[in-house]
C-alpha cells in the first residue's frame, strides 16, 4: 500500500513512528508537507502537486494537521479525498474537533458527559453566564487555544469578569467552564483507534499547575480506566467521525466528563507510559480499513 502522511516536519516524533511502522510492515510511506501541496480543483481530474511533481498512486492518507494549518490541511485533505484516497480520518471530522464549540455541541446532543460550559458574546451578560456555569472557580478557554495555551483558572468571580472582560476586549472567543476540583490537576487520555481504546495515561500536572498537557511540563502514567470511561471515550470519537482520536476525560462526581477530542493524538507520551506500539496499531488499522473502504463521514457535510 502507497501512504502519504500529511505533516509539517518528518523529524516529530509521532511522524517518525508512524513512518517506520508503515515501512516496517512493508508499505510504501512518503511524508508530504502540507503547506507545500497545491491543487488544481476540477470536476473530472482534481490534482495535488508537491514541489513540482504530480502526487498520484497514494492509497490511504495520514493526517497529521497541526491546529495552525488546519484551513489549509483540511482542503487539501479533501483534495485526496476527491481523488479516492482513502484518509484515516476524514477532513470532517477533523474541522469538527477543531472547532471546540461545534465538538461540544456535537457531543451534548448525543448525551455525552461534559463539564458545564457557557458561551457568550456580549461583556454585560458575564455576571449571569458566571452564575449559569456555577459560579467561581471557573475555567476560561480560548476556542483557537492549543496545549493548554490560553486556558485560565479563575479563583473568583471577580477574577472571572476580569479575564472575561480582557479576552472580549480582544476580540476573540471564549468558552467558560465550571472547574471540576475532584479530577486535582489530572485527566486521562484515552487513545481511540476504530472502535477500541487501545491505550489510556493519566496526565498529572505539574506542582502547582491545574493544566495537565505534557507540553506545560505534566507527567504519564499507564492507568486503568472504568467501562464507563471506555464507553464514554469511543462514543465521543465516534459522535465527530473519528477513526482515530485523543479523548481527553475528567474523573468527577458524577461519572467521566469529556473535555476535548483531539484528531492528531501525538504518540511520544502515550507510547512511553504504556510501552504500547500505537504506531502500528494505526498502521493495521488503516490498511484494514482502507480495504474495506470504510467511512464515518463521508457525504454528511
């Protein structure tokens, strides 16, 4: 099989483990640029070419979209989808989980347990949209923020208004979510593959630190998940048409809480603290599915 893998730089770690496993299992695997592709959009012979040459024969598709490009990614991901590629997951569904409000939305329609979360536009309704959610502390959320970039506590309510306010005066998007104080800095990152978790860690934050992301300095742990969470995880990868996902959880109170739905899960955490090969793993599942020519949201907008 001839795969291409959409991704800015060969050299991450996640790309180089997804290559070597595709050449390890004997398949032809080329990593592809994305912001180097261009396209020639037509009804009867769409094309994509990559620092001048033709891209033809591939396969499947891997996509590896960092959240900056991901306008971009997308259309070209649909560009091989126009052309028969088969990708691992479909340029839907990633536009869906990039979009935190519309994954949200997604998921509370289909019952899946969320954190209660508040979204609004104009500064005089902060006071009720703090009392909506429950009151301080709260958790502030840039709808465009990556890593746990953009993402504050906020101990009061004064302190909420004051941050709300400041994002608003930006001019960009917020969500506002009440803090779940029994999860104490921790999440548990279920890796979906098909309709399996494969692998699950537990990401514990740093001293002082309410964010978990393995980029602000947290820790991995293997950990056992409940069927609940299991159930909860595939579930909400599946709401968005996810073929493969990273589904962050909350553990509350009241039963897991899905926090965020990530389409390029990187491997290097996952695969450390598990000692799991989630490379190959994607790898066999792409082929098998690939020839199967199975889809989760194709021609559903």
């Amino acid at each position: 099989m001839k795969i291409a893998i959409l991704s800015r730089n060969a050299s991450l770690y996640s790309t180089r483990r997804i290559l070597e496993a595709a050449r390890e299992r004997g398949h032809e695997a080329r990593v592809v640029d994305v912001l180097r592709c261009y396209m020639n959009i037509t009804s009867h012979a769409p094309s994509i070419h990559y620092k001048g040459e033709s891209l033809t024969g591939f396969d499947a598709v891997i996509p590896r979209i960092g959240a900056s490009v991901t306008f971009y990614g997308t259309a070209v991901l649909r560009q091989f989808e126009m052309m028969n590629v088969y990708p691992l997951n479909e340029s839907v569904a990633i536009t869906r989980s990039r979009d935190k409000l519309r994954s949200l939305q997604l998921l509370s329609r289909k019952g899946i347990g969320l954190p209660v979360t508040g979204f609004a536009h104009a500064p005089d309704d902060v006071q009720d949209l703090i009392k909506m959610v429950g009151g301080a502390p709260l958790v502030i959320k840039l709808l465009e923020g990556t890593q746990g970039i953009g993402v504050v506590l906020a101990e009061t309510a004064q302190a909420a208004e004051s941050v709300i306010e400041a994002f608003m005066g930006l001019q960009v998007n917020i969500l506002v979510q009440e803090y779940i104080k029994e999860s104490r800095g921790t999440d548990i990152r279920c890796f979906v593959i098909g309709d399996k978790v494969v692998a699950a860690m537990k990401r514990q934050g740093k001293e002082g630190e309410f964010r978990s992301n393995l980029h602000r300095g947290g820790t991995a742990n293997l950990i056992r998940i409940t069927p609940e969470e299991r159930s909860t995880a595939v579930r909400a990868a599946r709401v968005l048409g996810l073929n493969v996902a990273g589904v962050d959880i909350l553990r509350s109170n009241h039963g897991p809480l899905v926090m965020e739905v990530n389409s390029s899960p990187g491997l290097e955490g996952i695969e450390a603290a598990t000692t799991k090969d989630i490379a190959g793993m994607i790898i066999d599942f792409l082929v098998k599915d690939a020839i199967a020519g199975k889809t989760r949201t194709r021609g559903k907008g």
